[in-house]
C-alpha cells in the first residue's frame, strides 16, 4: 500500500470512529431523555426477537451484536435483572444457555422503537440522499467483512 493510500485509510478510519462515536451518543441521549434503555439493549432485543421461540445461544447473540464474551454476559445479565430476557439451560447441553425476549422485553422494544426510529432520521438519513446511504450501507458492508 503507498504512503498517500494509507493517509487516506488512516484519515477515513478516524473519521469513521468520530462520527460512529458522535452519532452514537446523540441517540444514546434521546434514548436517555425518554427514560429508555441504551442502544445495544435495543439491538439485542430485536434479535432475540427475530429468533422467536428458539432464542439464540449466548454465542449467537455475542456474534449479531459483535460482542465480546464478557460484555455480551454483563448484558444478559443486566436484562435478565430487568426481566427483558429470560435464560434456560437446553436438555442437550446442561452447560449452555438459550436466551429468548420476555413479554416485557418485547413491550420495552415496542417502547424504544419509534423513539430510536425517529433518532436514526434525524441524525443520520436525514443527512443523506437516497444515493449516499445506499452507497455507506455497501461500503459498511464491505468493511463488516
């Protein structure tokens, strides 16, 4: 890779984590202000949503959330106290858990909606065209790799 490439990588990169760090915060506070749970909260719910009835094993959920193993149990942890996950050891494997949504969890994910929906426009689409986000969705696709 030449010098001017790497610049540029290192300039785009700094750029990625400012903006992923600013806009997360933004949401992070509406989330707040409405006395609603932080994001990861909200992304974990909806995929123990997405997994219905079967939930998803700890590892599963570490992986969609890219999680490491130690904040991926604190998490659990956290929501199984506020009652939005409920944990259960399946017959085959006494050491593993499965995670599933609550009814509680998936009233607070009803809650948190709108609010993280409206969050999402205001800081983000409504700052690109049409053109643009498909174009950062495909380059974060590629970088998510």
């Amino acid at each position: 890779m030449s010098v001017a490439r790497l610049i540029l990588a290192m300039g785009a990169w700094t750029r990625l984590r400012q903006a992923a760090g600013e806009l997360s915060a933004r949401i992070e506070g509406e989330l707040k202000a409405q006395g609603l749970p932080p994001v990861i909260w909200h992304d974990a719910l909806q995929a123990l949503k997405r997994a219905g009835d079967d939930g998803l094993r700890m590892y599963e959920l570490q992986d969609e959330l890219r999680l490491r193993q130690y904040n991926a149990s604190r998490l659990v942890e956290r929501m199984a106290i506020d009652g939005l996950v409920a944990r259960r050891r399946p017959e085959a494997d006494r050491r593993g858990q499965v995670l599933t949504i609550t009814d509680r969890g998936r009233q607070r994910l009803d809650e948190s909606w709108p609010v993280y929906r409206q969050a999402v426009e205001r800081h983000v689409m409504a700052r690109l065209d049409e053109a643009d986000a498909d174009k950062l969705a495909e380059l974060m696709e590629k970088l998510a790799r």
